[in-house]
C-alpha cells in the first residue's frame, strides 16, 4: 500500500516559519499526521520552499489521521497510488526528482564509522547512479543542484544539534526492474530516510 500526498503551508505562520529553519520541527509536525512512528509509517517526504509557502509532498505506507492537521495545514490531496505503483513496468521512462546526500564510510580517530559526504560533483552524482541502479532503473540524465543547509536540532541526548548538506538531483530514469523500483519508492533511496531525504518523485 502507498499514499502520496502534499500539503501547503503559509509563511506567515511562526510555526511553519520555525519548521522552515529547524527540520526537526517540521519532522515532528508531520510524523504527528500519522497513528505510529515514521519507521512504521514509512514516511518519506520533499519540502520545497517557495516566497509564500512551504510545500510538502509525502509517501507513506497507510493514510494520514485527517483529525490531526493543523489549522494552518492545506491538504491539497492525498490519494492510494497502489494500483499505478503495480502498473509499471521494465521499460518506462519518466523524469525524476530526489533529494538526497551522498556520503562514504569513513572513521574518527577514535576508530568509530560514520557516514562523510562526498566532496566531489562526479563522485556524488556517480553515487545517485549506483543507488538508482539498486533500486531498479538507469539513470539517462542527471543534473546536480546542491540544497541550501540543513539544520536539525537534537538534544544533547541525541547526540546535539547537527546540520546536513543536501543535494537535489533531477534527470531521466528508464525502469530496468519494476520490482525493485516499487520497493524503492516505498522504502525510499539512500541510507538516509528523515528530514526530507530520500523520496523519489516520478513524473511521466
């Protein structure tokens, strides 16, 4: 099962102002649209900015609670996309759209893995290719176009704040694995899910 859905929200609300900076605000207004935790819902979402509004778009594995929306929350529609999601097959094209962070495992000084971003342009867009690839379709065309910063705040419980560099990629994708491209777009690209990270958006 898999819901897409988009919400608008307005700029001059302090709220959506303060989710604009803080994605960690902006996780926690969204995940609150649903009865179980992101992991569970398998939330994937893409916000995008705009000079009047904050627009979200939104997969998930099951509908959102309506009665949760808050005033200031537009619904634009939320619609079952299961039956297109069988529908596709080895062979179609379409254009796409993700916003990702492409990083390599790398080690402290004290000997423990974590993830570090990719410095260069060929390697990160070498990285889409690969994870694109994995989730059953060639990438044609790819046009890198790096996000603003993101900041999200933790407690310190959590390891403290902590910032993200994202990039949007667009481009040209024919399926070469149906299968495994319906897998991907439900359980998103990359290992990085939260924040805005790791929806992959079809268009014909």
């Amino acid at each position: 099962m898999l819901y897409i859905s988009k919400i608008r929200m307005p700029l001059n609300c302090k709220t959506v102002c303060d989710a604009v900076y803080d994605q960690q605000k902006l996780h926690r207004l969204l995940t609150g649209l649903y009865d179980c935790k992101r992991e569970e819902a398998n939330l994937l979402y893409n916000a995008v900015l705009t000079d009047s509004e904050f627009q979200v778009n939104m997969y998930a594995n099951q509908a959102m609670d309506r009665s949760k929306l808050f005033d200031f929350m537009n619904l634009v529609g939320e619609r079952n996309i299961t039956e297109w999601l069988e529908s596709l097959s080895n062979g179609d094209v379409f254009k796409f759209m993700l916003k990702t962070m492409p990083t390599k495992h790398g080690k402290n000084a004290n000997g423990k893995v974590y993830r570090k971003p990719l410095a260069e342009p060929d390697e990160r867009t070498n990285w889409v290719k690969s994870k694109l690839l994995a989730a059953g379709c060639e990438a044609h065309r790819i046009i890198e176009c790096r996000a603003p910063e993101v900041y999200v705040g933790h407690s310190s419980e959590r390891g403290g704040n902590m910032s993200l560099r994202p990039c949007n990629y667009v481009g040209v994708l024919q399926v070469d694995d149906a299968d495994k491209l319906r897998a991907a777009l439900a359980n998103g690209i990359g290992p990085n899910k939260a924040y805005g990270l790791g929806m992959l958006i079809l268009n014909s």
